[in-house]
C-alpha cells in the first residue's frame, strides 16, 4: 500500500520528526500511516469541507505524513507547534506593502518540471516571502497548486538563488536590496536569509500530489535508477507498436509520432473527406478556410460537413461505443540519427490494428468523464471515458511504465506528459515546416478541445523527455521541512492566530475549472476533489458569480482567522472581469481584511491564452491586504462606531499603506491614499461591524483635511510626509492620478478635480467632459447631464460679492493683468462671472446633505417601482439608499431592490455588492 513512498532520502541512521525520533524513514512512514489511517476511520474527520473523494486505501497509498496527506493534514497543528511561533502582541512587526511591480519568467528548470494549468513562479514568490517574513516564520498557501510557494520558502535559504533575485546577502546573512535615495542608489536591508517553514493546501488531490513532489527531498540516483528501468522494460514490451518500415522496404525504423486526422462527410456526396487530405496546404503549412470534395468537387468547411462516425466494442468496459471517426495520415520516424516521413502504409496500418486488439496486461482507469463546462467537447465526439483520450498503444504504453513505477516522482514525471500524450495534442503544421522545434502543441490551458488533426507521440519519448525535466527540476536545496494537505480552504486544521504570512493565487470566476481538468490525472491516482466547495462560476455545478463571491469569502475568513494579527496576506489576480475583480474585492473586506495597494505581477510568458488573446491580462494584479492588529479591534468593540473610531482606523490604516512608489524614476500615485478611496475602507470596515458610518462623505474629507497631512492628492501621516517630502524634492513631476469616467460618482470625482485646477464656465467645460464620456461608461447607469452634475454637487458664481478665493486663485496665477486685484474688483468679477467651482469644505457638507435627500427621495422610487427589473438607474441613488437603509437596519429594503436591478450590474459595484451582501448575512442571521 506505502510502497509508493519512497522518494525521501533513505537515512542509515535515526530520523526524527515533528520532535519524535524513529530508527529509519521507513519506521517514521510506518508510525504516521498509521495514525493517518485511525483518523480515516472517524466520521467527524471524513465531514471537514472538501475531503476528496477516495478509498482509504486510496487515500494512503498517496500520502507519506506527516509531509504530505492526500487528504486534510491532521499534522498541521503540531507542525506549527513544532516549528512556529505563538502570536505576542509585545513584539513589535511593522511592514509596509511590497508595492514593487515584479516580473519573473516562467523559462526555469523548477517551475517546468511539470506542467499545471496556472503557476506563479517560485521566484516572484520568493520576493514576498522575504519582504514579509524572517527566518523560521510560517508561511501559509491554502490554493497551493503544484506547490510554489513552499519552494520559495525553502529557496530563501539559499544564498545563491537569493542573489540571483538581484538582492545582496551580507556574510550574517543580512539581505539588502537596492533604493533610490538622494540621488543615488543605495542599499537598504529589509531580511535575512533562512529557510521558511511552509502550510500548503489545496482541494485537489491531483494539485498536492504534483506539490508533495516538488517540495520533498528527492533520492535522484533511485529515481533515475527506476526511471531507466521502466524505458528499458517497457521498450521490451510495448516498442514493437512504435516500429515501422523505412520506405525502402529494408530497414526498420522507431515512429516518434503519427499525425490523426477527423474524417468528415460531404454535404453534397455523402463521400468520406479525410480532413488533413483536403484542408492542410503541406507546402504552406496552413489548413484551408474552405476546400473541395475529393470525390464531387463540391465546396467544403467544416460548417458544412458532418462527422464521420465507427462503432466499436470496449472491452474495457465491456460497452459498444460510438465515437468521431479519425485514421493516422502521417507517421515521422527515425532510422538510427535520421529522422523520415510517410504516410502510413500496410504495415503501420496492421501495427496500429494488432495494438488495437490486444489485450490490456495492465491496470488503467476507465471512469466516465463526468458532465463539465471543459468536458463538452470529448462527450461530444463519444470520448466518454478516461482511457478514450489515449490511443490504444498510447494507453498501453503508459499504463505499462505506471504500473512499474514505485516511486512517486516517477509517477509525477509520467503524468507530466498528459499535455502531448492524449488526443488533445495539436499537430501544427505551419510551426513544424517554418521552425524546427516539434510539431506538437500540448493543449491550451484550462481547455479540452480534441483538434481535428491531433498528434499522437511516443510515448516511451514523452516519459525519457519528463524524466530529464523532471531531473533539471528537482529542488536540490530542499531543506525546510513542508507539509502539504488536501481539503477545503474553508476549513483548514490550524490554530487562530498560528500563521506569520499567506501567499493565495486563487481561482478566479469562471477562469479555470480545475476539478474538471485534474479528473485526468486523478483518475490515476485513485483520489478525486470534492467540486461541492471548489470556489469557481460553474454552470454544470450550479455556481454564479454570487456563489463563487461566497465561497472565496469563506476561505478568506479563514485564512483571516489563522492569521497572526498585524500581518501580510498576498492575493495574486489574474482575470479581466470587473465583475470578478470586485467579487474578490468584496470577499476580502467581508472577511476582515484591508486591502493596502495594488502592485503588477509579470511572469513574462504567457499562457497561450494570454499570448494570443488580445484582451487577456498580461500582467496579473497582486493584492496586498492586512489583518488590523488587536488593538484596533479591541479599541473599536470598546468604543463602538463613534466618530473617534473613523480617526482611529484611518490612523492605523495609514501605517499599513506604502510611503513612497518609484517606477522608473519617477514618483507613482498611490491610489490607496486618496482620500475617496480612504473612506471607502472605513464604509467596508463600518459594515462588516455593523455599525452605520458616522460621518458624511464631506464631513470626512473636512476632518481629514484637519487631522492629515495632504501632498499632491495623497493622505499622510505626519510621520510619513517628511520622507515622501524629501523625496518629491528630488523629482520635477508630481504624481499623476489616473480617473476615468463609468458611472456618476466617478463623473464627480472628475469634474471636482478638473474644477480644483480650473474653475471653469458650462460652455469651457462641456467640450472637456463630453470628451471623457467613452465605451467605458456602465451599461445599466443612467447618463445624468453636465448641468445636474454641476448643480448638485458645485457652486456657481453669480457675480454677486467678492470673487471665491477657489477662483480668485485660478485667475490670479493664470492672467498676468488681473494679478494683486482686489476680490471685490470689477474686472477680476467680470472674469469670474459663471464659473463653476468646488466648495469650501463647510458649503460642501450643506449641499452634499441636500444632494442626498434628492437621491434619498429618488430611492423611494425605486423601492416602490412595479415591474421585474430596473433597465436604468442611478448608482448614485442605490448607494445613497443602500447606505440610509443599512443605518436603519433595515436589510430588507436593500435585498429588495437589489433583486430588481441587473445581477451584472449589481456584481460590477464593489460598494452595492458589498451593502447587499452584508444585509444577505445579516437578514439570514436575524431569520
């Protein structure tokens, strides 16, 4: 049953082990075993959220704990125990966000060892790890994948990789990295090296096997010894299905690959069409838009034409099939160092029908394909079982060289090469004639489409071609000490407050649907996820955006929980939904979160999708979000939502925000220190406590004004703006803030900051903000006019009194003649006559509190609006009701008209998605 596990070093002498000593590895396997299989045996244990789907046996024929259990880590606890540090508020912690943009590249040995559908590169990951933490901290990754940001944590321990990030390791191990300061660089320390002890998690058993390989410490000469084994055993087995006869008709010759081809019917004739006969142009390499019959001379495409289909019988599965026919149209082989090309002939064509019938001598799985948004297109075409993706000698062959393998990083270097060896490989001709670098494309990630001219390798050279990969790949420097569950992110086995950092690159909405792609490689393994709490929009599982928003707020709460108070929690993003992009917005801030800045992410090489896709993201966005420490939490329950409570979360909030973003010389924007956005994170943070925010929005732009420092557009401590001053000295351009125009509010915030600049008259103003009404604007908003805008939320001046110091300072600076005049004189009146400007902060408060009573009155329109659905709205209206009626508590009202507007809409608006859903939990808890 363990026999699998043997991949960890074999030591001669004693081991020990989370503080226990054993007599070898395999006496500490056999002990751990067999408290994993007790656990096994408790209901309450099998009950946790997402325990995969498996035997027991399954279960710990995959597991080697305490490292690594295909199911949840019942060890975790004493891991952190062991190796961990209780939380103690005296300690003094203070980071501001990694706010550095990071590019790292996906062309290393380590992260191409085995390919998965999404990856960070442990070296993007490493540069979190060592801003945030020290050495011995504990690091979390609840979405761990093939488990990246365990190596990261145990590379920070090696001085030469450390280097290679562009970082200086002093001999005390002190690592410094370069600033700009005083005109110069120069370099500051921020760490020091040490290997970091990493929790990684994820719900798919396919996931954290492929992770418990990358994150052990690997016997390489065992694995190349049985690696070599299995090729030669195989070879002696399965090679006569890879022989072909060279054209000579002499000499014998080893096929490296045969191109398949679908086979269509002619709408006109009824006659077969061989697709790679009549549509691929070989000497251009290019397949053909539209072609003609071989038999009437018709004109074909593959709109027109229908499939061609063969019934035959499984014996797999005892089962007649029917499934799209395809016959082999192109066999590339090699004679000793030569390679050639042929059509298949007679006796390639008897090869490929004896390797047909012949019978299975080993095990392979054979469970259907399960109903999918990825799975359609196999069941579509009568794949309807795992096995139907190989050919029957590709089948053959793997499940020959699986059944051998003993070791688990034989196995991960064999499943490694599911991307080539199933009929989801493309054969690309026009790369194949115009580069010599293979024919064969692996499936696009995150889909699996069967292409209709499909390349079926060798497999005996996909395994020899992994295994070499595999090798380059292996983490030689391994030596922290990892440990790797499967389960839920919803429910992990850690203590409160336990973890020193997290690092999450979650699922996002509808990107990937990782249960439906790993069942392949699962289906190997014997252990299957649990898809009940996969946190994706899945229309087969019945999951909207809303679930998956829910969902993502429930792993989040839990990585909340788990985390020590004060600390860092980064979130990689990768979507280009604004729906998305909120929902985990929202997630975050529901679970207690605050999020400080917003950094890219480059990883260089893209995935194909995002190579070839002009509207993918090319560079993911990296969330940096905080756990408020004790004392904010506790000052706050103490005091309650009074106004004192504002000061004090903005004051806090301040410390976690970066001081200062260089990019190319030159100072950034930093979004998170303007002030609208500012009181955004006190409204979330309001919310969550169930406490109405105590103040307007012009009462606390008054009060930040009064208690803050501002510098251009920014909010700072007074601590802060002495380094941000200093610096702003040094660089000509002040910070440029970008806005643009969707929906009224950010139609305010434009006009109030191109009013501050430049007071302006209806007629100088229209032509400007017309111009900045585009594509972008909210499908479901109301268009309101200029002059509401202006009437609502600016002053006009009438020419009555003396001019407004707003525009008196305009005129003055921009009109050499009307300089040192008098406010009350004429001519300075005349040039101010009708222009529009923001007001003081005291009038501001009088008209936001009448604007507010209009969208108040409006609101009540909607409340009381028959029909289903609203077709166009205000979102001004609905926050500002949203808002009243929370301050009410009365979350009915707010359910109410949030299922009368568009779910698209209500999605795109991270302030009503977070009112509505706050009211959800609060009318469920109340019911």
């Amino acid at each position: 049953m363990n026999d699998m596990f043997k991949s960890r070093p074999e030591k001669s002498g004693p081991v020990e082990c989370l503080g226990r000593k054993f007599p070898s590895e395999q006496a500490r396997r056999e002990h751990f075993l067999k408290l994993l299989a007790e656990k096994l045996k408790d209901p309450a244990f099998r009950k946790q959220d997402g325990f995969p789907k498996g035997t027991d046996e399954a279960i710990l024929a995959m597991s080697d704990p305490p490292y690594y259990t295909a199911c949840p880590n019942p060890f975790f606890t004493d891991f952190i125990k062991r190796y961990g540090k209780p939380y103690d508020p005296s300690v003094p912690y203070s980071k501001e966000p990694f706010a550095a943009d990071v590019s790292e590249g996906k062309n290393d040995p380590i992260y191409n060892a085995h390919s998965y559908h999404t990856k960070v590169p442990h070296k993007a990951i490493m540069r979190y790890i060592l801003h945030y933490t020290q050495p011995g901290d504990v690091v979390l990754d609840s979405f761990c994948g093939t488990g990246m940001t365990g190596v990261a944590a145990q590379l920070c321990g090696d001085r030469a990789v450390v280097e290679d990030l562009g970082y200086r390791v002093e001999a005390d191990g002190t690592v410094l990295h370069q600033e700009e300061g005083d005109g110069k660089t120069v370099w500051r320390s921020f760490s020091r090296i040490g290997v970091r002890h990493a929790v990684l998690n994820d719900l798919s058993p396919a996931a954290t096997f492929i992770a418990s390989n990358y994150n052990a410490q690997v016997d390489e000469h065992a694995f190349e010894g049985e690696a070599n084994r299995i090729l030669a055993e195989t070879a002696i087995e399965c090679g006569w299905m890879y022989e072909t006869v060279h054209s000579d008709g002499k000499a014998k010759g080893r096929i490296n690959y045969t191109v398949w081809s679908d086979v269509f019917t002619c709408h006109q004739c009824a006659g077969e069409v061989v697709f790679w006969n009549a549509a691929v142009d070989k000497a251009a390499g290019q397949v053909r838009d539209e072609f003609s019959c071989p038999h009437c001379s018709a004109q074909l495409s593959k709109r027109n034409m229908e499939r061609a289909w063969v019934t035959r019988f499984d014996a797999a599965t005892q089962l007649t099939v029917r499934q799209a026919k395809q016959v082999p149209v192109l066999i590339n082989y090699s004679v000793g160092k030569r390679r050639f090309e042929k059509a298949p002939d007679w006796f390639d064509l008897d090869v490929i029908a004896k390797s047909e019938s012949s019978e299975a001598l080993h095990p392979f799985p054979i469970d259907p394909i399960p109903d999918g948004e990825k799975t359609v297109e196999p069941l579509r075409i009568g794949l309807s079982r795992v096995h139907h993706l190989y050919t029957r000698r590709s089948l053959a062959t793997f499940a020959a060289m699986y059944d051998r393998a003993r070791l688990p990083i034989t196995r991960l270097a064999l499943l490694g090469g599911y991307t080539v060896g199933l009929k989801t490989a493309r054969f690309l001709p026009l790369r194949w004639i115009q580069k010599d670098t293979g024919p064969m494309k692996p499936h696009t990630a995150g889909t699996l489409y069967l292409p209709s001219v499909s390349g079926e390798q060798n497999w005996l050279n996909i395994f020899e071609s992994r295994v070499a990969a595999t090798r380059r790949g292996i983490v030689r420097s391994a030596s922290g000490c990892n440990l790797i569950g499967t389960a839920s992110a919803t429910e992990m086995c850690i203590g409160d407050a336990q973890v020193d950092y997290i690092f999450l690159d979650p699922p996002f909405g509808s990107n990937l649907m990782y249960s439906e792609l790993n069942y392949f490689w699962e289906a190997w393994l014997k252990v299957f996820t649990n898809s009940r709490d996969e946190a994706i929009e899945n229309r087969v599982q019945k999951k909207s955006l809303g679930d998956y928003r829910r969902l993502m707020a429930a792993c989040f709460r839990e990585a909340f929980r788990v985390l020590k108070p004060g600390r860092w929690m980064t979130v990689e993003f990768s979507n280009t939904q604004a729906t998305v992009w909120n929902a985990i917005q929202t997630a975050l801030q529901e679970a207690g979160f605050v999020v400080a800045n917003v950094s890219a992410l480059d990883k260089k090489q893209g995935s194909f999708n995002a190579v070839t896709n002009a509207t993918s993201v090319k560079q993911d966005l990296v969330i940096s979000a905080y756990k408020p420490n004790g004392g904010l939490e506790e000052r706050f329950v103490s005091a309650g939502g009074v106004e004192d409570s504002v000061w004090d979360f903005v004051r806090t909030h301040l410390k976690y925000l970066p001081t200062l973003k260089m990019k190319s010389g030159q100072i950034e924007f930093i979004n998170e220190r303007d002030p609208r956005i500012i009181f955004d994170r006190v409204v979330a943070w309001f919310v969550r406590h169930n406490f109405p925010v105590p103040l307007s929005t012009q009462e606390f732009q008054a009060g930040l004004a009064q208690r803050f420092a501002e510098r251009d557009g920014m909010v700072f401590l007074l601590e802060q703006v002495t380094e941000y001053d200093k610096r702003r000295l040094q660089i000509a351009r002040a910070p440029q803030m970008e806005l643009f125009i969707a929906d009224e509010r950010s139609a305010i915030d434009w006009l109030s900051d191109f009013l501050k600049k430049k007071p302006s008259t209806y007629q100088e103003l229209h032509p400007e903000f017309i111009s900045q009404l585009g594509a972008g604007w909210k499908k479901h908003e109301a268009k309101p006019e200029l002059a509401a805008l202006l009437e609502n939320n600016f002053l006009k001046y009438e020419g009555v009194g003396d001019v407004p110091s707003q525009i008196h300072s305009y005129i003055s600076t921009n009109h050499k003649d009307l300089r040192g005049l008098e406010k009350s004189d004429a001519r300075l009146i005349a040039k101010a006559q009708s222009r529009w400007y923001v007001p003081d902060p005291n009038k501001a408060i009088d008209l936001e509190k009448k604007r507010e009573k209009a969208l108040l009155k409006e609101f009540d329109d909607y409340v009381g609006a028959t029909g289903r659905k609203l077709k166009e709205f205000r979102l001004e209206v609905l926050r500002a009701g949203f808002k009243a009626a929370w301050g009410r508590k009365d979350y009915t009202t707010i359910i109410k008209v949030a299922q009368k507007i568009p779910e698209e809409a209500l999605q795109e608006d991270e302030k009503l998605l977070l009112w509505y859903d706050q009211a959800l939990t609060r009318a469920e808890a109340g019911a």
